[in-house]
C-alpha cells in the first residue's frame, strides 16, 4: 500500500516537474499562521522545478526501498513500526524540501534528526545506542545553528529567506550564510562533523539505503544549492576547503576499511565532499545533478549490499565473502553496474555528472591544490571500489561450509532492485537533457581531457595492488599497519568527537565537583565561616564565663586607647 501511493506520488511530482521546467514556472502559496510586530509567521510552499524534481526522486527510491524491507525486514516483530518511522522521515523531507521559510525547514530539519536517531537505534544494542547518539547529537549542532540564523532573519522582517537572498550577499555581517553552511556541514557530515556517517550505519540496511545514502544526507547540500546566491567568496573558500579535504578524508578511509556498509558509507561520504566542493566553486546545478545521479546508484548499491549481507547470514565483513557472482549473479550484476556508475564509468548514469565536474574544475583554473584534489579522489574512488569488487565478487570464498547463497532467497529484494537499475543505467543523459537546455561548452587541451581516464586507470591498478594476496605475496596495509589504523580510523575523527568531546569535559567536571564543590569552596566557604564563628563564640564565651577581672581590664585598657586617640 505505501509503496503505491509513494510509487504514484513519485510519478506525479516527476511529470509536474516537467510542466514547470519547460514553462519556466515557480508556485509559491502562503498560510498565514501568526502576526508579531510586523514579522509574520506563515507555511511557505515553494514549488518550482528543482523541489519537484528531488522530491519526485526522493519518493521513488523510499518506495522502492519500502518494497525491499517487505522481504528484508521479514520476520521482524515491529515491522509496522518500521515502516511508520519510514514514511514519516519522508514526510519530514517533503516539508524540507518545499519550504522557502526557515521555519518550516526547521519543522522538516528537526523531524529528520529525530526521525533518523529512532532508525539508527531500531535493533537495540549498545552499539546502536551510541551510534544514535552520536547521529542526534552531530545534527543538535547544527539545529542550533539553523535557529540562530532563524533569529538574525527577524532583522529582514521575515522568515522567507527566498526573498533576501540577493540582500543576504551584500550584507556587511555575512552571518547568515555562515550559520547555514555550518548546519549543512553537519547535516551531510563534513569535516569536523564526519564521524556520524559510518556510525550511523548500525541501523537497518534499508534505513541506510534511503536515509544515508540518498535523502538526509544531501538534506545539507540542498539548504546550500537553495542559498548559493547568498554566499560570499570567503564563505565559499571555506565551504571549498572543508568539503576537499572531506571528500579526500573519505576516499582514503574506505580503502582501509574492511566492513562493507561502513564502505559504501564512506564512499557517500566521499560523493558529498565532492558535491560541497562543485557547489562552492558556483555551480550548483551540476551539485544538484550529481545530488540527483548520487542518490539513485548509491541507493542500489546499499540495497546490493544489504541483500549480500542478508544472505550470508548477517556478515558484514568483506573479507568473509568473495566469490559472489557464482551464487548471486543478478544482486552482483548490479553491483557491479552502480559500482561503475559511482567510478564514473562512460554512459551511466555518474559519469554525467562526476565527468562534467571534473570537466569543469579543469576549465576554471583556481590553484593547483583544488586541481589535484578533485582528480586524486576520483582515483582514490575508483580505487577502493575496485578493491571491494575485489574482495567481494572475485576473491576466494571465505564463508561457512554450509551456506545457502542464492538469489532465488530474495526475489522481492530482486524487485525492488530492479526498479532502479533502468534509472542508474539512463537516469544520467535523461536528467541531462532534462536539467541543462544550454550545453556546456567544454574546451580542454587533450591531455587533460584523457587525465579522467588515466586518473581512472590509476586506480584501478592501485585498488588491485592493496587487495591482493596469495601465500607468498605480503598484505601491504599490514606492513605499514600504523598509518593504515590512522588512515581507517578517518583521521582519529571518530576518537575526537566521541572521548574529544565527552571524556574530557566530564573528567573537567569531576575535577572541580571534587576539588571546588566538594574541596576548597567548603573550606573557604560555609564550613569554613561556620568554624570561625564557632571559634570566635567559643572564645567570647571562655572570656565572659570564667575571668571577669581580664574582659573587665580590656575594657578598661580599650577606654584608656580609645582617649589617649
């Protein structure tokens, strides 16, 4: 039933899209909610083009991700409750997405966030629980931002940041545009923010398919594609550093790293950086094409992943399996087939967009450092993606003897597979024509117009290389095993936003409750007051009991002071 009716929206909104993108046409409604001092609160609706399109996409793959859970989810007691917690995390990005009101965007932001820490901890077990944790509390950081900005936009005298855009630019205090480039850096997990993406992974594969790889993720980028026009250079430098170094952090992480959703996790990770970095460069629709081409493969490739690891009775480490294609050549088919799409591989549906990014970063020369960047995490995504294929499809079967492997287990898995797929093979040249009516004019000498390709050899060589092994031939991330645990480990990332940011602080607090609370402040403070008073009236007691002669010869000497003064 959700699955129709998510299948059926999903068809409508994609159509309306159509209609708007060729008449041109922006719809705007507005209820009114509340009036305070001429600062109205309203429900704004922005239809145009761009929110139908990615709602239109957002719809498709949650329906066909429902479809999956029906046989992946079998046999679970709270299916309902699954699928509720589904649908209202599509809800709440539908208000995101139509909302030209920070408010609104706040209601649909917040929704994700909660919605998201329920998904991540579904199979209750302290890893889940702590991995929710960390997932609410990156994303608390930047809710808190989103409402600041939602207080400085009191100065503008309303909430439709649709309309001030343009001023926001010229504004002398560019605080607006850094408020929500920080919230977008939480939300689709950059850099100091990165550690809750693979985290997050503890929830259901579906979950991760829909939520980490597709929608809530680039929830950030597309508050950014909205803002573009009200982003200074400087905010834009930043937003270009923070989203390179994210993309090569990541393409650099998933080569180390040997748990398959924590890879494909990564690899979004990766795909993000890329798209922060486009869109700080100023081209935001190619970040919303690749946004688009993105969500498409890396929701296959999850739901790829979620069906290998279903079969092998819940195995999640690459290096237990291998040999794949014999036991389930169509699941492995299209993994390999969103793989390619994710290398960019001509034709499919990423080498649109991720080839015309990269086309177009050669063209605007900025400095070397951006140049290189780009083209050294390409190759590190071809890399780790051939060593995956390596691991997983080519490898040696390292698995129980006794296994079931099949892809006649999941034929509803097939299914809901199988309506991506068309879209992951054609999806790109179809939304090409769609998106852009003026070709990009794309001159390049031909060297660099070939270092895509070789870039792409690179890593295909390098990917085999760090994955072989035969008895004789050592595993080269063992030799060098200190900078393999750093490089896996994201950077230390996940040490520091975890003890970083709770050991310390607590460890601070029980130091001043031990020594401050509970040590000095009593002594100089009540206790200490409460002793001295004791004393004193101890002392005037022992003088007024006992020798009269001596207070009365104090008084005597203090009158003869005080006259002699």
């Amino acid at each position: 039933m959700y699955f129709v009716f998510l299948f059926f929206f999903s068809v409508l909104t994609f159509f309306l899209s159509l209609n708007f993108m060729v008449l041109d046409y922006v719809l705007m409604m507005e209820f009114q909610l509340i009036n305070i001092n001429s600062c109205q609160i309203l429900m704004t609706v922005l239809l145009d083009w761009m929110s139908l399109l990615f709602m239109s996409f957002v719809l498709f793959i949650s329906s066909m991700v429902i479809y999956y859970s029906y046989s992946y989810m079998e046999g679970d007691l709270n299916m309902n409750r699954f699928i509720m917690l589904v649908c209202m995390f599509v809800l709440s990005m539908m208000l995101l997405i139509i909302s030209p009101n920070l408010i609104s965007i706040l209601l649909g932001w917040d929704g994700l966030g909660l919605v998201s820490y329920c998904l991540v901890i579904y199979y209750q077990n302290v890893k889940s629980y702590n991995a929710g944790m960390i997932t609410a509390l990156s994303n608390r950081i930047g809710d808190v931002f989103l409402l600041l900005s939602i207080a400085w936009m009191m100065n503008y005298g309303g909430f439709n940041y649709y309309f001030y855009v343009d001023y926001m630019k010229n504004d002398s205090i560019l605080i607006i545009g850094l408020f929500i480039i920080i919230a977008a850096m939480t939300k689709s997990a950059q850099i100091p923010f990165s550690s809750w993406l693979p985290a997050a992974m503890a929830a259901p594969t579906p979950v991760s398919s829909l939520v980490h790889s597709s929608t809530l993720v680039t929830a950030g980028v597309y508050l950014l594609i909205r803002f573009n026009l009200s982003l200074s250079f400087n905010c834009m430098l930043f937003l270009l550093f923070i989203g390179s170094m994210t993309m090569f952090m990541a393409g650099l992480g998933a080569n180390f790293e040997f748990d398959l959703k924590k890879i494909i996790a990564l690899s979004t990770l990766s795909q993000l950086g890329l798209m922060m970095s486009i869109l700080s460069l100023g081209e935001y629709k190619l970040a919303f094409f690749h946004l688009l081409t993105h969500a498409l493969f890396k929701a296959l490739l999850f739901m790829c992943g979620g069906c290998m690891i279903h079969n092998l009775s819940n195995c999640q480490d690459i290096r237990f399996m291998g040999n794949l294609i014999n036991f389930m050549p169509l699941t492995c088919s299209f993994f390999i087939i969103s793989n390619m799409a994710l290398c960019g591989l001509p034709f499919l549906s990423g080498f649109y967009s991720k080839d015309l990014i990269l086309e177009i970063v050669s063209m605007n020369y900025l400095n070397l450092y951006t140049y290189l960047i780009f083209f050294i995490s390409t190759g590190l995504t071809v890399s780790y993606t051939f060593r995956l294929i390596y691991y997983v499809i080519i490898g040696n079967f390292n698995h129980f003897s006794l296994h079931l492997i099949s892809d006649n287990n999941n034929f509803i898995m097939l299914k809901g597979m199988s309506g991506l797929i068309l879209f992951v093979i054609f999806g790109g040249s179809m939304l090409m024509w769609l998106m852009f009516p003026i070709p990009y004019f794309i001159c390049l000498s031909f060297l660099m117009k070939m270092m895509v390709l070789f870039v792409i050899f690179i890593g295909v060589f390098l990917g085999y290389e760090f994955s072989k092994m035969n008895l004789t031939y050592s595993l080269n991330s063992l030799n060098n095993l200190k900078s393999s645990l750093f490089f896996s480990s994201m950077w230390n990332m996940p040490v520091l936003s975890t003890f970083g940011v709770n050991f310390y602080p607590l460890m601070m607090g029980d130091q001043i409750y031990k020594n401050i609370d509970q040590g000095w402040s009593e002594f100089m403070g009540a206790q200490h007051m409460h002793m001295n008073i004791k004393n004193m009236s101890m002392f005037l007691q022992f003088l007024y009991n006992n020798n009269l002669k001596i207070f009365m010869l104090l008084t005597v000497m203090w009158i003869m002071f005080l006259l002699f003064i």
